[in-house]
C-alpha cells in the first residue's frame, strides 16, 4: 500500500522576496529623506573637521609668534620653519575637503533633483539620470575634486591669511629684534642663520612664498574646470561622478 502524502500545495512555499512588490511613491519618499539626513550628518561631521585643521594652523601660528617676540633673543628662523607644519595641516584638510566633498556633493544632488522640484510643485527633475549617479555613486564612491584642487581651494579660503601672518611676522622679527633696524642692508645681515648665508634664506622664503601664490592662483584651473565650491557647484561637473 502506497504511504506516501498525497499531492498537493507545499505547505513551506518560498517567502515572498523584497523585489517582488513595487516601491509605493510613499515609500520612495521616506527612503530619500531618511537618505538624505544620512548624508546632512555625515557632510556636517566632516566640515567639523576642516574647521579642526584650520584651528590648529591657527594656534600653531599664534603660539609660534608669541614665542618669537617674547625675547629678542630667540631666533627669526623659527617662523620660517612653522611654515611647514602649517603646509602639514593644509594637506590634512585638504584630504578632508576631499571626503566631505563625496558627501556635500551627494546632498546637494537630492536638493536640486528630489527636493526642489517638490518644493515649487513641478515634479520633473533638472537632471533626468540623477538616480542612476547617485546610486553609481553609492555603490563606487568616487572623489569630487582632486588633490590640487582641494588644497588650492583651502589655501585661498583659510590658508592664505595664515602663511601671510608669519611672513608679517618674521619681517617684523627682523625690523625690531634685537634692535630697530635704520636700514635695508640692517635687516639684510639679521637674515642669516648661523654658517647660512642671507640670500640662502631669502631665497628659500621666496621659493616658499612664491610656490604658495602659483598655487593660490593657477591651482585647480590648470584644467579648465571651475573651481570647486563647499556651498554649491560640486555636483555640476558630471565628469567627477563618471567611472
């Protein structure tokens, strides 16, 4: 005699999968803001920490002036030399520019495509692929701006008054330390450091300088692209999200 169950329905079916039901226009809409305020989070955690970098360049110079001209004793090539580690805290934030870029630029590409149309009532996006990039995005995260961009860009905002207060200062070490210099040719001879002659010193703070405003000022343009912005532009050069 046959024992076996009779045929009929599995009573395990498989569990129906995600994918099998559409994406309600209500659901869509609650993923992008939840999205969205992801991005708002991580964007603003990174711009904390450009204003970190740009604080410590800052109390570097001030306590490095500070103790430059609390004795004439204490040696104007102190000042040359924190110009190295305030070009250290440059490329720090320069690389953190460059992740918060990622971010900021996700942000502003939901304003534009997905919040703005919503706001005036004319539901069709400036951008018609836009989906498809930020997903490509999500999916392969890609730098929005490159190195030379990034530090240029600082270097004109922030970085600029910073190097320009220690080349005020180290002139002004040399025009009244030990004593008021009543010439030129005075301030010439304080330049020298030890067996290093003058026109070495001037020379490297003129290299220094100079390279600072070709960079300030060429940096970031060399391939006609405009420079990049942390309010808005970082999402209008497409080529930046293309793999």
């Amino acid at each position: 005699m046959d024992t076996r169950p009779a045929s009929g329905p599995d009573p395990h079916p498989n569990p129906p999968r995600f994918e099998d039901y559409p994406l309600t226009r209500l659901e869509y809409i609650s993923v992008m803001v939840h999205f969205y305020r992801g991005e708002i989070a991580r964007s603003t955690a990174w711009r904390a920490r450009l204003d970190a970098t740009t604080n410590w360049a800052v109390l570097t110079t001030a306590g490095i002036l500070s103790f430059s001209f609390s004795s004439a004793e204490n040696p104007h090539i102190v000042l040359l030399l924190s110009n190295l580690i305030i070009a250290a805290y440059l490329v720090i934030e320069a690389r953190r520019f460059r992740y918060f870029a990622v971010y900021r630029s996700r942000v502003r590409m939901i304003e534009e495509n997905f919040l703005i149309p919503i706001l005036t009532r004319e539901l069709e996006s400036p951008l018609a692929h836009w989906r498809e990039l930020l997903a490509m995005d999500l999916d392969l995260p890609k730098y929005k701006t490159t190195v030379l961009d990034a530090v240029a860009f600082r270097l004109r905002r922030n970085y600029v008054w910073v190097f320009s207060m220690v080349l005020g200062g180290w002139l002004v070490k040399l025009s009244l330390h030990p004593t008021v210099a009543l010439s030129a040719h005075e301030v010439w001879s304080r330049m020298q450091v030890g067996p290093i002659h003058s026109g070495v010193v001037a020379a490297g703070a003129l290299g220094f300088y100079g390279s600072l405003l070709a960079l300030m000022v060429y940096g970031g343009k060399a391939g006609g692209g405009e420079p990049q912005d942390e309010i808005a532009g970082l999402e209008r050069n497409l080529d930046q999200w293309k793999r």
